[in-house]
C-alpha cells in the first residue's frame, strides 16, 4: 500500500461476488465497497408467480449484514408492489427513503398525514416512526433506495433476504396473521387496527 495525501492509504481493488471492495482483500471497516448498477441480490416480495413478480415488489439488496459484514446499514433499491407499502414501523431501525422515479404519496406519522412524493424525494423516518408509501399510478410504479441503520442480526436487512423468494422461486402466500407474525418477528410493526 502507498501512502497518499496527508496520511490516507490508497489500496488495491479486489473483487467481490457483490461488487468491488477497495481493499486488501475482504470487506472490513477500512474498505470501499462499489456495487454496480446490475448488481446485488434480487429478491421478490409477493410475487404473483415463480416467473411473474405481478403485483409483488422487487428488491435488489445493494449492502447489508452478509455482503459487508462491517457495516452499520443496509441500503436497497425497491420497486414497490404495484399497493405500495402498508403502514407500519420500525423497532430497531432509522430509515432514509429517496425516490429514484415514479410518483406517490407518503403516509407519515400517527395521523398517516398525506405527503406528496416524486423522484428526488427524500424521507428521513426516525426509528418508531409510523410510515408507509402508496403507489401514484397504475401503470408506473414507484422505484426507491432505502437506507436503514444501525444493522441489527435479525432487522430489515435479514427481512429483505430472508422473508423474500429469489426470481424463479414460488411465492410464499402466507395467510396475514403469519405475515404479521413474520413482520414482527424482523423489528416491523403495524398500527392498531381501529
């Protein structure tokens, strides 16, 4: 490694089945890691079909827990199911939602207050926030990159992976109290029904 302006290290690139990290090889709290727009994981939320993503979401996790183990936050793109997301918080996570194309609405706090949103919008949900996203129109759907931290083992992160099936894969269809039950179960919670 060579020294360079005023005591930073310049570092060869190596690669990582993820992206590039630039490093010394490996992922540490040192290393730029450099994901690509193809790349990450794809996962689907919902899918109507194992070929058809329909109505579900598309999620392309860019850096998390598994791909960076040193980080403190997770950061995806989603397309959003053609609702939306529902309603609901986070117990152990901050969230920054910045609206890469397509139109909507933010419902935020506990009065679900309406709040228009287009590409360039940013949100800055605090942990506990109530929040949700619904789809402007019928034939664009809403795309984002959310940003959640601190990385806590078992939170959106670990959802993102875990409560998804990868393209090809049949969905899940569980029945809501099981989605409930599994939203819980990743630090998410939804508002009293009234």
């Amino acid at each position: 490694m060579s020294a360079t302006h005023k005591g930073m290290v310049r570092r060869p690139f190596a690669a990582a089945a993820f992206g590039l990290v630039l490093g010394a090889g490996g992922s540490d709290a040192h290393d730029i890691v450099a994901v690509g727009p193809d790349q990450g994981v794809e996962r689907w939320l919902a899918p109507d079909a194992a070929d058809d993503l329909g109505a579900g979401a598309r999620i392309v996790i860019k850096v998390d827990r598994v791909s960076v183990p040193a980080t403190s936050m997770m950061v995806a793109e989603q397309r959003l199911a053609a609702s939306g997301i529902p309603v609901h918080a986070h117990v152990w996570e901050d969230e920054v939602i910045y609206v890469l194309s397509g139109q909507g609405t933010a419902l935020v706090g506990p009065d679900q207050q309406r709040v228009p949103v287009e590409k360039g919008t940013t949100l800055y949900i605090p942990m506990g926030s109530w929040h949700g996203l619904v789809n402007g129109s019928e034939a664009e759907r809403l795309e984002a990159l959310f940003v959640t931290t601190p990385v806590k083992e078992g939170g959106l992160g670990d959802f993102f992976r875990n409560a998804t099936v990868k393209p090809g894969h049949p969905p899940m269809n569980l029945p809501l109290e099981e989605m409930v039950k599994l939203l819980e179960q990743y630090g998410m919670i939804l508002p009293p029904a009234e």
